[in-house]
C-alpha cells in the first residue's frame, strides 16, 4: 500500500512546528492525496497514475511548506485579541498620553478649577479642552482599527476606552492606598481629589472617546 | 474562460469556508469539494490553496479541526466553526456586499447576491 503521508513529508520536509502537530498535518494532507486519488481511481485512473495527478495538483510544495508554516506561526504570534484589542488599546493609550506633553510643549495649556471657590489648593477639576478635542479622533481610529481586524463590538468599545479605563484603575488603587500611606489629609480632600480627577481623567476622556467611537459600534446586520 | 486572481479566491476564501462550515463540519476534501459544487466550479480550492487557510481560521479560533471517523470508516479531521467563527460571518458577509456594491458603483459588477 502506498504510503501517502509518506510521499507528503518528502516533498514538505521538517517544518519546525512540533512533532505531532506536523504528524496531524501530514496525516490530513495524506487523506486528501487519497481522496483525490480515489475520486480519480473512480473515472477509471490506474491508481499510481491516479496518485500521481494527485500530488502535481500541488505545483510547488517549498510554498505550500511556506504557507503552512506562515499560518501556524504567524497567528500564533499575533493571536486574534492581540490584534483586535491589545494592540489598538495600547496604540491609544500611547497617543493620549504622548499627546498631552506635546500639547503642553505647542503651548495649549489646560484649564484648571478648583473645586472649594477662591482657593488656589485642594482638589480642582482640569480641562484640557485641546486635549479633549482631539480624543473623538483617536478613538474613531481606534475603533476602526479594531474593525477592520475583526474585533467584535465590545473590543472596539475596550480598545477605544482603554486610556479611561486605565486612569479609572490607577485612582481606584491610588485612593485606598492613600488612605494608608497617608494619613495627615483629611479624607474629604482625598475623596473630593478622587472625584475631580475621575472627572477630569476618566469622565470627559471617555465621552470624549466615546463621540468618535460611536460610528462604529453599530453590528453590521446579517445578510438574509 | 476567465479565471479569479488567487489573491481574490484567498480572500474571498475565508467567507466561502464559514459559510460551508456554518451548514455542517466538513473535512478538508470535502469542503474542497462543496466550494467547486456550490460555486459551480467557478471557485476551486486544491490541496496547496485550502490548508493553508483553514489553518489560518483553526489558529484565529474560527474554526476547530477535530478527528472523526467519516461514512467510510477512515478517522478524518472534520473542522467545526466555533462560537467565535460564527460570529465573524455576518461581519465578513456584510464587508464583502459592501465590496461588490462599491464594485458595482465603479465598474458595473452586479452583486451576485
């Protein structure tokens, strides 16, 4: 009997993917081989002629060899979430936060406003109306590039917000540890800090975000 | 007779393989097989332009291979869409209308739907 997967791993060779990952590769393109040669072997093909029409069905086997190698490495590399969340969030989390250094250094400055009236100290809200303006464009480039990758609704709504969601968890854990670490400020400045700056980092970064965002956060409709 | 660019049929592909997959799991042969049947021959895929990319849908998790032994009692490597694959249809469907409608704009190429 002809050994199919065999005459496959002669023309394939090593592909460095693992023993039995390629033996399972092998084994498939082996059966197909045999299928093919079956299906011709029924029109009436002499079987090792049969087989050989089956394997110059395949003009280049280095390229096949290639590709099979090509997709097992480089998805594996680059997963799907890789590519439709990690990498838009963190290319958005880089942007803003690149953004305001440059922002400051072209001289837009932000707006600051304290929250107990005619006081320079304590907790204050900060606008960085520049800043904020340019954010729905960020996070449409984001959301589009998480589209366009295949990522579903709530990716492009996650790699969109990173930045927020990000700032949200640092104040989240900058607070209680605060509140241990420091315990000379009274807590109503530290929660009113909190509040202001969840605000002014978190609040309007992520409507900001969420403008751009928005055009592409409708489902494309199934097609009937 | 005119026939499509590789670079078409390898993106074009993908949608054919769920979409064939969606109806039932299929090995590989098989879903070679369907795709020329169902396309009347105008898609083909052989051994070196199918695998490749079933391979690519197995490691995005579109698709799951499993073996299973076939009508002929031969164990063979049926591929399943998973959850995530199934997702993906509507949205490559929907993009690849969106292309033949833009096509058809510019250049006269009906939709096939």
């Amino acid at each position: 009997m002809l050994d199919n997967r065999g005459l496959v791993k002669k023309r394939l060779g090593e592909m460095g993917l693992g023993p039995r990952r390629e033996e399972e590769i092998l084994r498939e393109l082996g059966d197909h081989l045999e299928d093919h040669a079956d299906e011709l072997g029924a029109c009436g093909v002499a079987r090792k002629e049969a087989l050989r029409e089956a394997l110059n069905s395949v003009s280049d086997w280095p390229a096949l060899r290639s590709e099979i190698i090509l997709a097992e490495t480089e998805e594996a590399t680059m997963n799907h979430r890789t590519k439709v969340l990690w990498l838009p969030a963190l290319c958005t989390l880089t942007l803003t936060n690149a953004l305001l250094p440059v922002l400051h250094f072209a001289g837009f400055l932000p707006h600051f406003y304290w929250l107990s009236r005619g006081m320079s100290m304590g907790p204050f809200f900060t606008f960085y109306v520049p800043w904020l303006i340019a954010l729905p464009f960020i996070g449409a480039g984001t959301a589009f590039w998480s589209q366009r990758a295949g990522g579903g609704v709530p990716h492009r709504l996650v790699a969109a917000l990173a930045p927020a969601i990000i700032w949200l968890g640092i104040f989240l854990i900058i607070l209680p540890l605060s509140l241990v670490l420091d315990r000379h400020v009274p807590l109503t400045l530290r929660l009113g800090a909190f509040v202001t700056y969840v605000v002014s980092w978190v609040l309007l970064p992520s409507i900001a975000l969420l403008i751009g965002t928005a055009p592409f956060l409708r489902k494309p409709q199934p097609q009937s | 007779m005119v026939g499509i660019d590789p670079k078409i049929k390898r993106g074009s592909g993908e949608l054919a393989i769920l979409a064939l997959l969606n109806q039932q799991p299929s090995h590989g042969y098989e879903i070679s097989k369907r795709i020329a049947q169902q396309t009347g021959g105008i898609l083909q895929f052989n051994l070196a332009s199918l695998y490749p990319l079933l391979y690519r849908l197995e490691k995005r998790g579109w698709v799951k291979g499993k073996w299973e032994e076939a009508k002929s009692g031969r164990k063979r490597r049926y591929y399943h869409l998973t959850r995530a694959g199934k997702k993906q249809l509507a949205p490559l469907r929907e993009e690849w209308a969106l292309f033949f409608r833009a096509l058809h704009r510019i250049a006269g190429v009906a939709n096939a739907g």
